[in-house]
C-alpha cells in the first residue's frame, strides 16, 4: 500500500467507521510487516462488522 493511499485509509477508518486508535494500531502493525489484507485482518480480530469490511473494499477499489 503506497503511503498516499494509506494515510487516506487510515483517514477513511478514522472518520467513516469511528475505527479507535488502538485498532489503527493493529492495521500499522499490520502495514508494518507486510501482512496482507489488511481488511481481512480487521475481520478476523473482530473490528470491523461484514458490513464494515464491504465498505473497506469498496473504499480501497475506487482509491
């Protein structure tokens, strides 16, 4: 993820989904170590609903 588009997500889970810190810090973690993806990882830790995830991939298809 270039860091354009991942301030921008990191935006987007910040204002769209009231994401908390500690889950951002997860998703830097997440960036950090190059595990991917990064939505599926928010799931798996329960962070994000299904609805939630849908609209991560809507968000990262258009970014």
């Amino acid at each position: 993820m270039t860091s354009s588009i991942y301030n921008n997500f990191i935006q987007f889970l910040e204002d769209d989904l009231a994401m908390p810190k500690d889950a951002l810090a997860i998703v830097q973690k997440a960036v950090d170590k190059n595990v991917e993806p990064v939505p599926m990882i928010l799931w798996q830790y329960g962070l994000v609903t299904l609805e939630e995830l849908d609209r991560i991939y809507d968000w990262l298809e258009t970014a």
